[in-house]
C-alpha cells in the first residue's frame, strides 16, 4: 500500500534562495537544504524563521508545518520549494525571511501518500493551500498511469502551481468560487463529475485542502466505492510524533497522529465528526 | 569540545549524570524519537513520558495552543503503560544514557506500584514522581498542591522502590519551599521544579477556550523567569540537589539554573521547535564552564549573589 523507505528527518538551517510573491498573500519560497535525504510524495517539513543565528527570536515559538511543494536534487543536497499563503504571525514572518537569511527546519516528515496501482487512474482534489500537497504526487502517479488533477479556490489566483502541474501533463480541471478560472463552484463537483465518467475504473481518489471539502470528497469516494485517502493539517509542536498536539480521533477509537501516522490517512479511518 | 578539560560529571541525588543536561517528561518521547537527530550519549539522561499503569489514550482535540513565547498543552498523559514501556521502549535506548522514568497516576497505591514495576529494571537509572501534572482532573493537581496529601505520596513511593527518587513539584503552589521541604522530609534524593503553569487562553470568536480540555499547562521561554524563581527558593529551603525546568532554549538559560542552585537541568519544550537542543545545551554548558575557568560544572551550582543574601 504506502511508500518504500522513508529517509531520516534531518534539522538543518536552511539558506532562503528566493521567496517570491505569486499574487495577494499566496508565496513561492525556494530554500537551498544541504544534506536534504529526498522525500516522498505527501511529505512535509517543520519550518521556523527567526531561530537562527546569534540573536534567535522564540515568538512565535513554534514552527509551522509545510507541505514539500518538490525538491530538486543537487550536488550535497537538494533546492525544496513551499508554497504558502500569509495567514498569521507565523506566515508573515516566512514571507519577510530575505535570501541569503537561514530558516531553521526539520525534516522531511510524515507519511506520504500510497500510489496508485499500474494503469489505475488516480484523481486528485486540492483546495486552496492544499494544493501544494499535490505536486509530487502527480508527477509520481504519472508515471503510473491516468493522472487528473482537480484544483479549486476562491478565484484563479488562489491556484498556486497550476503552471506546474500543467508542465507534468496530467489533465487539469479547475473551479473557483468567483468563476475567475474554470468552473464556477467548488471543486468538490468536478470530483462527482468524474467518478461518474464512463469508464472511469477504480479511480483512487486523493485529496487535500478544508476540512469540509475533504469530507465531501471522502463521502462521493465512498458512495461510488473508491478507496480515498486524504492530507490533514493541523496544529503541531514538533512534527516527528513527540508532542502528541496533533492527534485527530480514529473511527474506531484512539488517536492517530498526523505528523507520524499521517498526514496522509485513509479517510474512512478518521473520526470526521470529532475533527475541530 | 575536545579541548574543554571541564569535568561535567554531576550526581544528581544518586543519578549519576555524565553531563547536567537531561530532558524532560512529555517533551521527548520514549528517547529513540530523536536518535536521527543526534547521538542520545552527548547529554546526561533523559526523563521519559510519564507512566501509568495501564495504557492512556489522552484528551480530545486540540490539545496544544501557541502562547506568546510559550505554549499550552493539555495532552492527558497519552503513554503505552509501564509494562509497554519496559518491554517496548528501554530496549531501543543507548548504554550509557541515564534513563529516568517518570510515574503519574490517580491513586497513591498505584504510583507505588508503577514504582515497583520499575524497579529493579537494567537501564532505569531513577525515578521521577509527577506530582504536578495539571491536567487530568482526578489527577496531580492535588498531590502536588496539599503538602499533606505529597508527603504521603513520596512517602509510599520511597517505600515501594530503592531506586533514586525525584519528586517533579508543581508552580501552582503558594510557597514551593513548604513543598520542598515536605519532599526532603519523607526521603526525595532530589527535586524536580518546575512543571508547567496552569493556565487558560480564550478563543473570542466561539467565546471557549482554545484547548477541549478547558485549561492547560503553560510551558515555554515565557515561564522561565518563574522557574528561575522557584528554584533559587527551593534552593534555600532544601539539602537535596534540584533539577531546574522551564523555558531553557540555550546554554545560557541552563547556566541560569546552575547559578540559582540547579544540580542538573531538564530541556523541555525547546526539544519540539529544536530537536537538537538538548545536544547543544550540554555542549554549551562544558564551553560556558570552560570560559569562567571552571574545572568542573558543579562549581557553578547556587553561585547567585543575591543582593542580602535571600
């Protein structure tokens, strides 16, 4: 089902390459990370500007965690992008870190997303910010067979990366609540849509973004009897399954973390009802 | 750090410790979590996560909440249960590694046998009574806040195990040197202090507050000062050696303790934003003794000139 190896979290300050504006709040940042092990795709890492150097700065305190947009490999390490959206102190001070400036982090971390099988079509739904889950996930299942990714936001430029995914060649379909892009509404209905396509097969259904939006996804999956499994956030103090901060209910009871055990889970194992 | 001839070697109540720095319960897991990040032997021992009898699954979401250079936790003591513990968890630990394991329960008898369970066990070095922890409502809280009801507890504990005795006491007192004392009193080897600061933040759009749990434990840079505090008066009331706790993000910060009367100290929170932080404490430390001139770290402990001595 999930991931070969998963490579060792590493903390290591890295160097801001660029950190550019794509449009209103929503930011491409670009570090260089020496000794970056390679990630799998769902992955992320813990991000705190301000924790280095002589005179570190512990408010906020804690680190932010970031989807691995991707990573480039290069020689001693690896060229990793984030794509973010200014929302709160901490984002804020992301967005003011200046290239050559140091942003201490950790990782990569968490359990990716499982592949799809040989030939099985893999659906993918990101919303807002959840986007930037998804990008190596498609490029991974395109090389496995039918890749169609679903992107929604607020307006089109609220669609961080979707130049990029249109560079893998996977089929893209958008929808933004102010129909400035694709479809007018929400991307949940272009995902009904396509699990009733004819011949659509044993699609896997992968999604990422608001909780609601997830749900909906996790509820059309299921009425067609699709496996889906979802990316969670959540607040985290550490990310590698020490401050238990970030447990979410099971379906059948207890905890999973979503630093450890997900952020990827299967969506039929999560207590949705119970999720703040 | 080669050429630091600094002795860091420090006892603390019977735990010997190869350097001052431990880490502290709830903050570092079952001590394997950070093998990726650095070899568990630089620093002197870890205190584990705090042990019940049976297996706990802790509290419903959200349990953690940013505070202005601090945090609020309520996690609910979530842990896998002594026995899990000594089958599961010790055996992933390095040599050379001072293993201390801390017990929290609801009941006296309980704590005493969690105690037991323990004793005995290669690789536990110690124990540590949680005496304070603030967060499960039948729970610490009252142990650690009556000195009648923690004198008995460390009482029955001390029968119930040979092992070195540390008793984490709680802030949330009026006078830590009564709880101190009370400690010395029924046989502690040493003090633990401080653990988190009960404490509450409100969330105004639904008017509740930002923990499911209602209040939490305050733990951070922000409760340093209080710590500090705390200890430099436990100092003064008692003979057995002090671990200090709260907020060090730095050598300088551990160094703080040492100097207000600290044996050893216990990085916690900083373990979460900075894996490596209780790796590069002990380094600090052994560099910081090595600029004063020190021979040995222990010559720091309770060195504060406190304008008229108290």
């Amino acid at each position: 089902m999930t991931a070969a190896a998963v490579p060792l979290a590493i903390r290591v300050d890295a160097e801001v390459r660029a950190n550019l504006c794509e449009g209103g709040p929503n930011r491409r940042l670009v570090l260089g990370v020496a000794g970056w092990p390679g990630s799998a795709p769902g992955q992320f890492a813990m991000l705190s500007p301000g924790a280095t150097g002589a005179a570190p700065r512990f408010d906020p305190l804690l680190p932010r965690p970031m989807a691995v947009y991707r990573a480039a490999p290069e020689p001693g390490g690896a060229a990793v992008e984030i794509l973010y959206k200014v929302s709160g102190r901490g984002t804020q001070l992301l967005a003011d870190a200046q290239p050559d400036e140091r942003v201490r982090l950790v990782g990569p971390l968490g359990t990716g997303f499982p592949l799809p099988a040989a030939g099985q079509r893999a659906l993918l739904v990101g919303g807002g910010t959840g986007i930037a889950s998804l990008h190596d996930l498609a490029a991974a299942a395109r090389a496995r067979g039918p890749v169609v990714v679903l992107l929604g936001a607020r307006s089109a430029g609220d669609l961080m990366g979707r130049e990029d995914f249109a560079a893998l060649g996977v089929e893209l379909r958008l929808a933004t609540e102010d129909g400035s892009a694709g479809r007018r509404g929400l991307v949940t209905a272009l995902l009904e849509e396509a699990l009733a396509e004819p011949g659509a097969g044993d699609d896997l259904v992968y999604a990422c973004g608001p909780t609601p939006m997830m749900r909906r996804a996790a509820e059309l999956a299921a009425e067609r009897g699709r496996r889906c499994v979802v990316s969670l956030e959540n607040r985290m103090a550490c990310g590698f399954g020490v401050c238990l901060g970030c447990a979410v209910p099971r379906a059948g009871g207890g905890f999973a973390l979503v630093c450890r055990d997900g952020p990827v889970l299967d969506a039929g194992a999560i207590a949705w009802e119970a999720v703040p | 750090m080669s050429a630091a001839p600094v002795d860091t070697a420090v006892d603390l109540g019977g735990i010997a410790l190869r350097n001052p720095v431990l880490t502290a319960s709830g903050t570092f897991g079952y001590g394997s979590e950070f093998a990726p990040f650095f070899d568990l032997t630089r620093i002197g021992g870890i205190v584990a996560k705090s042990l019940t009898l049976e297996p706990r699954s802790g509290n419903l979401p959200p349990r953690i909440a940013e505070t202005p250079a601090g945090m609020l936790n309520a996690i609910g003591l979530e842990n896998v249960g002594v026995d899990a513990f000594v089958a599961d968890k010790l055996p992933l630990l390095p040599d050379g590694l001072a293993v201390v394991a801390s017990v929290f329960e609801t009941e006296i008898e309980r704590y005493a046998e969690v105690c037991k369970r323990l004793t005995g066990v290669p690789k536990v070095a110690g124990l540590e009574i949680n005496a304070s922890c603030p967060h499960v409502k039948s729970g610490g809280i009252e142990f650690g806040q009556r000195p009648e009801l923690l004198g008995r507890l460390v009482r029955e504990t001390r029968r119930a195990s040979s092992l070195p005795l540390l008793v984490k006491l709680s802030p949330n007192v009026t006078d830590i040197r009564e709880m101190a004392r009370v400690c010395e009193g029924e046989g502690a080897n040493g003090l633990s202090l401080i653990n988190t600061l009960q404490a509450l933040d409100v969330d105004l759009a639904t008017r509740r507050p930002v923990l499911r749990n209602g209040l939490g434990g305050l733990s951070g840079p922000a409760i340093r000062p209080v710590a500090l505090r705390m200890v430099w008066q436990a100092f003064q009331a008692v003979k057995i050696p002090i671990c200090g706790i709260g907020g060090i993000m730095s050598a300088e910060d551990a160094v703080k303790f040492l100097v207000c009367g600290a044996t050893a100290v216990q990085v916690g929170t900083a373990n979460y934003l900075n894996p490596m932080a209780a790796a590069e404490v002990a380094d600090g430390i052994a560099a910081y003794a090595a600029g004063q001139g020190c021979a040995r770290v222990a010559e720091l402990v309770g060195t504060l000139e406190m304008p008229g001595g108290r």
